[in-house]
C-alpha cells in the first residue's frame, strides 16, 4: 500500500512539474502566435499581388463591389477568382479562431463574419452567373447520342456537373456524368420540360454557418487560474520545507536502545514514543496536504472549462437533425439543383443573340405547386453521387442529410430513401 501511494505521490510531482512548465512556455507561445501574425500581414504588404487586406473593411468592400461589377462570367475566370476569394475567407477565420480574446474586439469579430458572409455570397452568386451563360451559349458540349448538353468543369476546389434538356425526350431516364461517376434520375415530367440539373460539388464546407466552428470552445479564465495556481505553488513550497525541517532534527531513540542502555527511564520513553507519534501525524497531514494540494491543482481549469462550456450548450430534441458535435462533414458539400433551362443563344449572320433575363438563374418548381395531383405522377429525384475515396477512409457507411436554410440546421427530412449511395430526395 505503501509503495503504491508513493508512486501515486511521484505521479502528482511529475504532472506539477510539467504543469509548471508549461506555465513557464505558455508567454513564449503566445509572442510566436503574436509574431506569426505580425509577419504574415508584413508578408501580404509587400507582395504587392493586388489582393486586398481581409481586415480592412474599405479594401474588402472595394474588392466585392468590383466583382459583383464584372460582366465576365467565363467558368474558368470564376474558379481562378474563386482561388482568392477562399483565400481571404480562410485567413479571416484563421484570425476569429487563433487570436486571443484580448487581442480582438467584440466589433471585429462581427466585421469579420459578416465580410466571410458576404464572401461566400458573392461566390455563389459568380458560379450561378456562370452557370447560366454555360446553358445559354455552350454549343461544344452536345451529347451526340442524345443530343442533349453536358458538361464537366472542375479543379482543385469545385467540381460543376451539368446537363440540359435540349431534345425533351419523353423516353429518356437517367444520365451518368461519367468524369466523375456521379448521376441521376429523370421522372417523365420533367423529361417533357426545359429544365436543367446541375451538381455542384464543393470541396470546401460553407454551408455549416461559422458559429458552429466556434462555439463549443471553452473560453478559460486565464487570470483566475494563474492566481490560484501562485497560491497552491507557495503552499507546496511551505509543505516542503516544513518537511525538510522535521527530517533534520534529531531522531528520537528507540525502543531497544532504551533497553540495552538502560539509561532512560520508563518516562523518557514514554515521552520519546509521543514524539515519534507526534513527527509521524506531522508528517502524514503534511502529505495529505501536498496530495489535496496536486489535486486541486490539476483539477483547477476543469470547472471553468464546464462552466463556460455549459452556458453555450444546446439541446437537440429533434432525432433528424444531425448533431455536429458528433459529426463532421468530410468530402465537402454537393449543391444538387433542377433548373429553368434559361433561353439559347441564336446565331443570326455572325451575330449571336442572347436574351437577356431579369431573374437570372431560376429553380425549376418540382412538383408544381399549383397542381394538385397524387405523388405518383410526379416521383422523387433520383440522384446517385461517388463519394470521394482518395481523402477519406470509411469504416462504416456515412451519414447524409440536407441543409434546410429555414432551420439552419443539416436534417434527414427530405431524404426518403437510401441505399447503396443513391440518394433519393425531393
């Protein structure tokens, strides 16, 4: 028993000494977070590269009003813009997740969420805006067995899969993007109508809203467990020298010594043996002390690491959402859209003719929601994706849902079937 408390008691002067230790590199961490910064704002000003400062509101804002002001809606010039727009998005959520609390305000921290917003937007926006002039004048994307436009782009951050209804085949039923072997299922309604299907896959994850990245990251009160940790460090040091001090005085004699001398007396026994007693109860609060001592100590920042944590805590009652804490979306997200096939650009003498909408790139309403029919005459979706097997290993089969933008959640509700990756959804 013995032996065990005292490995026990080593065990607790290792971790205070390592925990002492790390309170000793914990300021020099903290200046290379604070010269790492420093040196990639320098970094960014004298490459003169014309990209803007993320943090600058008139720069950023000049930068998306540029944009938004470009009529190039070339896929290739997007994706290439779209490089420096994830660029700049991912170095402001650097700066929201890595700088300390003191070092930010509460206003740049909206400012820079709200600019990661509008980023992400402007985005969308641009690949929409491509996607339209794609099925307006793409005519080198014609299917020549079916007749009908497909068509897929992609690089390192997005892939664009698309197909139009250009011959409204009423026996046509599916069709297969064979680059990257996703696909899907056309129902005999929408086989008769101009529409288009478009899956966007991006790479990168801006459904999920930022809060959720940050919100189950206990904030530590870092004042308070330093005070705290000052204190129990001299009161360990009291407890070791009052320890060194019972060690050096003289030992009391023992019981066989008082015999075989047969100098002391039956009282002086007796008074040496409450001084062995005594130096032994001594030493043993002593060592409780230390050991109460160390476990306060390690268990310091854990209450306030659950308080802190224990206020931004939320409960999800409904069994379709999906819980992000327990899961993380892995291959990024696919935008699966059934689209108004927007009108063709005609060619007239040289001259390509090209209507010009006011709304843009519309969704095709399906099912029709002023027809009032059974759900027989107007079957779900079929889409089938490949899911990416070169980044990810699958020990079990993953989970899918859907973004619902009303609940700002990801949930199983217009999923109706699954099996074998073909996703069957509304």
């Amino acid at each position: 028993m013995e032996r065990l408390e005292a490995k026990d008691q080593e065990r607790r002067e290792s971790e205070l000494a390592e925990l002492c230790s790390l309170e000793e590199k914990f300021p020099s961490a903290e200046q290379w977070k604070t010269n790492y910064r420093a040196h990639a704002k320098w970094e960014h000003y004298v490459s003169c590269d014309g990209s803007p400062d993320p943090t600058v509101l008139q720069e950023i804002n000049t930068f998306m009003s540029l944009w938004r002001e470009d009529q190039n809606e070339n896929i290739q010039f997007v994706m290439e813009k779209g490089k420096e727009v994830l660029n700049l998005i991912e170095k402001l959520q650097f700066l929201l997740l890595d700088t300390p609390p003191n070092e930010i305000t509460e206003k740049e921290t909206v400012q820079y969420q709200e600019t990661i917003l509008d980023l992400q937007n402007l985005l969308h926006q641009k690949y929409n805006g491509a996607t339209e002039h794609l099925l307006k004048t793409d005519n080198m994307s014609e299917d020549s067995d079916s007749g009908n436009m497909q068509l897929v782009v992609k690089d390192k951050n997005v892939t664009l899969c698309i197909w139009a209804n250009l011959k409204k085949n009423i026996r046509f039923k599916n069709h297969v993007f064979r680059e990257v072997q996703h696909g899907f299922d056309l129902p005999k309604s929408l086989a008769v109508n101009s529409v288009a299907v478009r899956i966007f896959h991006s790479h990168y994850d801006h459904v999920s809203p930022l809060w959720l990245q940050c919100q189950y990251v206990p904030k530590l009160k870092i004042l308070d467990s330093k005070e705290v940790t000052v204190d129990l460090k001299e009161n360990v040091e009291e407890a070791e020298e009052e320890e060194e001090k019972a060690k050096e005085e003289p030992s009391a004699p023992t019981e066989e010594e008082l015999y075989s001398n047969g100098i002391k007396s039956a009282s002086s026994f007796k008074e040496s043996t409450n001084n062995i007693a005594d130096i032994n109860e001594k030493t043993e609060e002593e060592n409780e002390k230390k050991s109460e001592i160390l476990d306060i100590l390690s268990q310091v920042q854990i209450p306030v690491m659950q308080e802190e944590t224990s206020e931004k805590e939320e409960v999800i009652i409904d069994e379709n959402i999906v819980d992000l804490r327990q899961f993380i979306p892995v291959g990024g997200v696919y935008h699966i859209d059934v689209l108004q096939l927007p009108p063709r650009a005609k060619e007239i003498k040289n001259w390509s003719m090209v209507e010009v909408l006011d709304g843009g790139l519309e969704t095709y309403p399906y099912p029709p929601e002023s027809e009032e029919t059974e759900d027989a005459a107007h079957p779900p979706i079929g889409i089938t994706l490949r899911l990416p097997d070169n980044d990810v290993i699958y020990f079990e089969d993953p989970v899918v849902a859907r973004w619902d933008p009303a609940g700002t959640s990801l949930d199983h509700n217009f999923i109706l079937s699954l099996s074998n990756g073909i996703e069957t959804q509304v």
